[in-house]
C-alpha cells in the first residue's frame, strides 16, 4: 500500500499529485491511500484515506470515499487507540513508536511496549509508524503490529526500490516467526 502525504500542497498540487497517483499504481495493483482528505481521495477514487487525530472522523471520511475504500486513522496514545477501535477504520496506525523526524511537532515517543498493550485490545490490523527503520521492522511486528508505515528510510536510501523490497522481506520473515 503506499500513501501519499503532502502537508505542504495546495488543494490543487493535491489532487494532481494523487490523481496521476491513483492513475499509475492501481493498474499495477497497488493500493492507493491519501492521507488526511478524504475529499481528494473520493475524487482521485483511491482505494482509501488515511485520517489523523486533527482530521475529519473515521466515519465522516468513510461516509466521503464509500463503504468499500480503506478508512485507517493514527492514534499516539490509549485513549485515542481505544476510540478508534470502537469505529468502522479498516486498521489503526499507532506512534510515533520511535524518534522521527518527518514530523514537525511530533507527539510523545510510544515504545514498543505500547504496541504489545493495544494489540490485546483490537483484531484490527495496527500498523506502527514513526522512526521505522529496516533494523526496527521485525521488533516491530513481533512486538504486535501487523505492518509498518516508513518514510526516510525508504526515500534516504540510495536505492528507495531495493530498500522498499527489503523491508518487504524483513516484515514477511518476521509475521512468519510470530506465526510459529
């Protein structure tokens, strides 16, 4: 899946970006979120919108881009957790569970140890993001999460491609050893 997030685009930039988006990674069969307006994903007709804690409300979003698209929302702590697993959001993305820097004003670092505590609380999938880095991804999964959200480490590295397939690698060998 891979989202596209541009906090610094007009409404405009937005909907060209994520329309071309949309246009060249579904026929390859890739899902295609848009994070935070769910306007801009209804038009593009992306598979789903990602929502943040200052963003329209998991039903709100869903009533924009259907019943049938991915709704997912971030949390950063229990309370939020907890009210996001009571809506319809198709997964529930926590953290950051690491020090990250594509955040201007990140909230408090999570830990580990959070994922570990929402994952008895929910079936739906969690999805940990922030500070997720290649040698991070399989504490990650083992710890609960059933998939990671990575911004730097993929677009900094030298070869964004290979290290997005290593990342592929790693989380699939780690659902197989929590598996076991």
């Amino acid at each position: 899946m891979l989202q596209y997030r541009n906090k610094s685009a007009s409404s405009r930039e937005l909907f060209e970006s994520a329309k071309k988006l949309s246009a060249q990674l579904q026929p390859q069969g890739v899902s295609f979120v848009v994070n935070d307006r769910a306007d801009v994903a209804a038009l593009v007709d992306a598979d789903g919108i990602h929502v943040g804690q200052r963003d329209l409300s998991v039903e709100s979003a869903r009533l924009l881009v259907g019943p049938s698209k991915w709704v997912g929302v971030s949390t950063h702590n229990l309370e939020q957790f907890e009210r996001a697993a009571a809506t319809s959001a198709d997964y529930i993305a926590v953290g950051p569970v690491f020090s990250t820097s594509t955040k201007t004003n990140p909230d408090p670092v999570i830990g580990i140890d959070f994922i570990r505590t929402v994952r008895t609380l929910t079936e739906k999938p969690i999805v940990a993001i922030g500070g997720i880095t290649l040698d991070r991804a399989a504490q990650v999964i083992r710890a609960g999460a059933d998939s990671v959200a990575v911004i730097s480490d993929i677009l900094l590295a030298p070869d964004p491609g290979k290290r997005a397939r290593q990342f592929l690698e790693i989380l699939e060998s780690a659902k197989h050893a929590a598996a076991v």
